[in-house]
C-alpha cells in the first residue's frame, strides 16, 4: 500500500484506519489469527535460517487452513529470484479443531547473487463455508536483509502543517514525507517540534510509526496536535526522523507563518 504523495490528505489517514479494522474484521471472519504478524531476519548471501509461525482457530467449527507464500516487494536488481528458490513452507495445509494452535515452520535459503533484501507475503487461507460467498486471507510479512549488502538511506522531502478540514477545528495534521534511497525497507520513527521565533519550544507531535516505505519509495508520517493554539506570527517545525541508523538521523526545519485568522502559510528555513 504505497502510493505516491504529492499532497498530505486526511483522506489518506482513513485509508491506513480502515485497512487495521479490516485486519480485525478478517480475523473474525476467517475464525483464525497467526502470530507474529511480521517477521524481519538478517541473513547473509549462499546461507540459510529457519523460523516459524503459530495459527490459531478461534472459531468454534474445525477449518483447514492453506498456506502460501508469494513475493511482495521485489528489488529491480533481484529481478529474477523466485519466491520457491529461496523460501519453503511446511506444512502447506493444518487441519485446526477448535482452540487448536498448530507451527509453521519456514526455511529461507538466501542465493548467492540476492543483494538488500527479498520480502515475502505469507497468506494463510482457511477453508471457506459452503453457505459463505466471503473467502478471507490472512497475511503475514517476512523481510529478509541480505547481510552485508544492505545500504539504509533515507531522506525527508517535505513537511507539512495543515488544518483539520473541519469547520471551526483548531487541529493541526502535521507530516513527514521519507523517501527511501536506500536497498531495504524502512520503517521510520519520528516527531516534529514546534517552535517559535526565539527557538522556544512549543510543541512536540510524535508521527505515526510501524508503516514501511520500500527502496525507490516515500510514504507519509502523520501526527496529530489536538486543540492546538498558534497566535499569530512566524514559527518554525522541526523534523527529526530514526529510520534505523543511528549514526544518520534525518532532520529537517522548515518555517511557517499564521495569520490572525489562523490560516498557514508554509515555507523554507
């Protein structure tokens, strides 16, 4: 779910809020969970790792649930590489009663020519009911860096402060646009720090974490400021954003000015 941003909408927000509720309503709906939802390993070229997962089901009828992986985010320079040529699920197929807990158990054999990372999606598909036209998947991710040959970099192109579009709202919708240029995926944490023209500080908003932007990608953080209070004059927003490495933290300030009736102008510092 990475799409370009050239304007930070609160649209967007409710895109990433409905695709969580979704995750729980499919949960519920295929009457099984899986743990963890997210796997990242390191692993170096020509060698190999083991892990697992755990599926429950949470209904109250037997299922049998099949599992399959396929690529996810493929890097330009592991074009080629097939999902069956470095990843192997066992068992394909569990037959669950109710309350049962059953391991899956995957094995990654990285090639010798795979650099940055290979990203798999795990979808693990329980049987559908003959009276149900719903067939719900539930899927879980697995990152594999390729040690050695990782390159994080990140950058931060923009940042913006807008307005609530809600009449009479005095919230601001703060963001941070991460570009990653790097071969791995990222997953950014950060904040912004308001300040005025005396460098006083005003405000700190911590941004959403947990959502990847890929190698050659961007993806928007957001934060909140709740019945926010801005007089009039110039101020200044100050990024600060962690995507992994330590020794290369990203920040950017940039400046902006509200008007008397609250209105905000964006600029540079």
């Amino acid at each position: 779910m990475c799409t370009r941003v050239s304007k930070f909408q609160i649209t967007t927000v409710w895109a990433l809020t409905i695709t969580l509720c979704l995750l729980s309503v499919n949960s519920l709906l295929a009457g099984i969970t899986v743990e963890p939802v997210r796997q990242e390993i390191k692993v170096s070229a020509g060698k190999e790792a083991q892990g697992s997962y755990f599926v429950y089901n949470v209904g109250k009828e037997p299922t049998r649930v099949t599992v399959a992986p396929r690529d996810w985010f493929v890097l330009e320079e592991n074009k080629g590489i097939k999902i069956d040529s470095w990843l192997r699920i066992t068992p394909q197929e569990v037959d669950l009663e109710p309350g049962e807990k059953r391991e899956v158990k995957y094995e990654v054999a990285v090639p010798t020519r795979a650099i940055g990372e290979l990203v798999a999606m795990v979808s693990f598909v329980p049987q559908a009911e003959e009276e149900s036209a719903i067939n719900v998947v539930f899927s879980v991710s697995l990152y594999v860096m390729i040690e050695g040959t990782e390159i994080l970099k990140g950058e931060i192109s923009k940042v913006d402060i807008r307005r609530w579009e809600k009449e009479g709202s005095s919230d601001l919708r703060l963001a941070v646009l991460v570009e990653n240029r790097g071969n791995v995926h990222l997953r950014p944490k950060g904040k912004i720090v308001i300040e005025d023209r005396k460098s006083k500080e005003i405000k700190e908003v911590e941004l959403t974490y947990g959502w990847p932007v890929y190698p050659g990608k961007n993806r928007a953080y957001f934060g909140d400021w709740k019945g926010a209070s801005l007089k009039s004059g110039k101020y200044k927003a100050i990024a600060t954003v962690d995507y992994g490495d330590t020794e290369n933290i990203l920040k950017k300030t940039v400046s902006f000015e509200v008007d008397k009736k609250g209105n905000i102008e964006m600029g540079e510092k």
